[in-house]
C-alpha cells in the first residue's frame, strides 16, 4: 500500500511540473484560459504515459496485447478465403461510390484532397513499407508532375489525359536521377539525400522565373475535360480521385504479391542477405524510386487541376513529413493500412478545426502514442505484424 501511494504521489508531482512548466511557456502565446486547458491535457497525458511505464511487466504485455488487436485482425483477414478477400474491397469501393452522391461540396472536396493524399501514400510506400528505403523529400515528385501539366497545359494546352501519364512518366525519370546516385547509401544518409532533392526541387521553382513563375506560382491551370464535359464540381474530381486510388491500390496490391514485391521485402529485412541470394538490390532500388515517383508525379497532376493554380510553397518539406507520419500510422507495407492513415490524417485537421491553435499538439501527441505503444501501425501487414509482436515480447 505504501509503494503505491508513493507512486501515485510521484505521478501526481511529475504531473503538476510539467503543467505548472507548459503553462508559464503557453501564456504569452495562448493566453491564460487557453494555456491552462492546454497545460491541463499535456499533464494528463504525462500522468498517462509514466503509468503506463510503471506497469508490472506481466500487464505491460497484457495491455500490448490488447492494443495490437488490430494486427491479429489483418492477419486472420488474409487467412478469410480468396472471394471474400476480392469482394470485401469492391464492396467498400462500391460503397464510397455511392456516398459521394449524398455528400455536400464541402465534405467532397476534403474527400478529393484525402484521395490525392492517399495516392501519394501508395507511391511513398513502394520506396518506404516495401523496399524499406527511407526517403524524405518525396512531395518533389508530386511538384514535377503538377508543373508538367501547369507549364504544358497553360502555354500548349495540352489535355489534361495525356498529361496524366506524362507527369508520372517525367516523375519516374527524376525518380531515376534521384536513385542512381544514391544506390550505395542506407538509413540516415539516404533520409538526407533525398531530404536535399525535395529542396533542390523547391529552390529550382521558387528561382527559375523564365519556366516556372517563380514563387507567383502559374495561374488559369485548365480543369479536367472529356468528350465536351468539364470537370467542375467536387463531384467530379471526387470520382476521379476515387478511380485513381482505386487503380493505384489495385497496382499496389498486386506489386506486393508479386516476385518483385518480395524481392523488395527481402531487401527491407536484410539487403546483404538478399544480395548473397541473387536477388539484384541495385536495380530494384532503382525500380521502387521510379514506381513510388510515378504515382507522386500522378498524384500532382491531379492536384494542379483540381487547385488551377501551383506555387512551390506547396510542395515544401511539411509535405513530405505529412506523407511519410501517413505510411507509418496505417502500417510500412500494408496498402490497406496506408489508405488508412492517409485519410484518417487528411480528415485530422478538419475535425480539429474548432481548435484551430491546438491541431498540431494533438497531432504529435498522438503520433507518439502509437509509436510507443503501436509501432507497426494502424493496420500492419501479416509480416510486419509478427515481426514486431515477436520483437515486444519477452
């Protein structure tokens, strides 16, 4: 009883500082009622987390357990028999098809803006949850396929489908640029590498005033048209968004069943091991940088139409960090987790918009709460799933 009370009494202490501490700092920029509600939750969290460390380990393991549910769901998902596995996707494809029909202008344009989120997700994923290549400056490839179709459609009108595959196409290509010199680097050095294209590729549009505008952006961008009909409403391009993302998860899909996909597992799990077995690591980095580039550079052509307008502040470093927390949340290597992540952080902000000056505490807060007590994500592949349950336990 007296090992409890001191402990409880040490949590409460803890607690107080760091409310007392958060609040002197929150006061001249929140003000005194807002800091204090502030103060308030960041102390209730702490006093949450140092109980948490304070748990015998028999009921740490116990509540890892619980909290990994959800991976003992995908897992007993992939086991349900093939027909149930296919129809299951279409079915909620069909569903989200059928909602659009009811939603307002609003709540469809955040869906559309989730869906291009979700499409860059699924190329980030390629490079990052399969070939386990860390890159961090991946919205560059989405800034070259919406200048693509922002240059090519304003000065020669070119049309918006033929543009569609261009962009992807000419992302690829500085997605092979991008790999080549990067063949021999692993972990932080790769991080930084690719950290320093997606800045280059910013810096270059924010100067080259002749092609790009410079930072004025490139206004009048045409929207989408087919046979006559243009592409005006939210609906429109929630449809359009929708379609993509549905053929961008189906190539994903079967990517990760596929002889290259589990090539690239093997090179995540231990590239001098799978180099030792034959499998080639250089061509297959190269592959995963062009693949994953050509779905951002899809992804921002999308968004060039649907904005009509582009500046390079919209292609900046928070993107590719915003892109990269929604792979880690849904799960490196599940494309069903990654559609998750994607569109439960697209949709974060605007829930939270009533608490405006509180968005970003509640978003990292969260984000590490799950990396301490959920690291393989939201909905982790079977592999990834019992790769980290077999490293916490004991």
């Amino acid at each position: 009883m007296k090992i409890a009370k001191g402990l409880a009494d040490n949590l409460w202490a803890r607690a107080a500082g760091w409310t007392a501490a958060f609040y002197l700092m929150a006061v001249p920029l929140l003000g005194a009622g807002r800091a204090l509600w502030v103060a308030l939750g960041v102390a209730a969290l702490q006093a949450v987390l140092l109980a948490l460390d304070h748990l015998t380990p028999g009921a740490r393991q116990q509540f890892r357990r619980v909290v990994a549910g959800g991976g003992a769901f995908a897992g007993r998902f992939g086991r349900l028999p093939s027909w149930v596995r296919t129809a299951a996707p279409l079915a909620l494809l069909a569903a989200v098809a059928l909602s659009g029909l009811g939603l307002g202008p609003y709540t469809l344009d955040v869906a559309t803006n989730a869906g291009i989120y979700v499409l860059l997700a699924l190329g980030l994923n390629v490079v990052v949850g399969m070939a386990g290549l860390l890159v961090l400056g991946f919205i560059a490839f989405s800034a070259v396929g919406a200048y693509t179709y922002g240059i090519l459609g304003t000065q020669m009108h070119l049309s918006f489908w033929l543009a569609l595959p261009l962009g992807g196409l000419l992302a690829a290509c500085f997605g092979l640029l991008l790999g080549l010199p990067t063949l021999r680097l692993r972990g932080d050095y790769l991080a930084i590498v690719t950290l320093g294209f997606g800045e280059i590729t910013r810096i270059t549009l924010n100067n080259w005033n002749s092609l790009t505008h410079g930072p004025n952006g490139i206004l009048g961008i045409p929207p989408p048209s087919l046979f006559g009909f243009t592409f005006s409403q939210p609906r429109h391009y929630f449809y359009l968004v929708l379609a993509l993302v549905a053929l961008a998860a189906f190539c994903s899909r079967r990517l990760e069943r596929s002889r290259l996909g589990r090539a690239w597992v093997a090179m995540r799990e231990d590239e001098t091991a799978a180099e030792s077995m034959g499998v080639p690591t250089l061509r297959l980095k190269l592959l995963a940088f062009m693949i994953a580039a050509f779905w951002g550079g899809v992804a921002g052509v999308v968004f060039a139409s649907k904005q009509l307008f582009i500046s390079p502040e919209s292609f900046n470093f928070l993107e590719s960090v915003m892109v990269l927390c929604m792979v880690v949340l849904g799960g490196m290597g599940s494309v069903p987790g990654v559609i998750v992540g994607a569109v439960l952080l697209a949709f974060l902000p605007e829930v939270l918009r009533g608490v405006a000056e509180y968005r970003l505490i509640v978003f990292g807060l969260a984000m590490i709460l799950l990396m301490q007590y959920r690291p393989q994500g939201l909905w982790p592949s079977t592999h990834r799933f019992e790769e980290t349950a077999g490293e916490a336990s004991p």
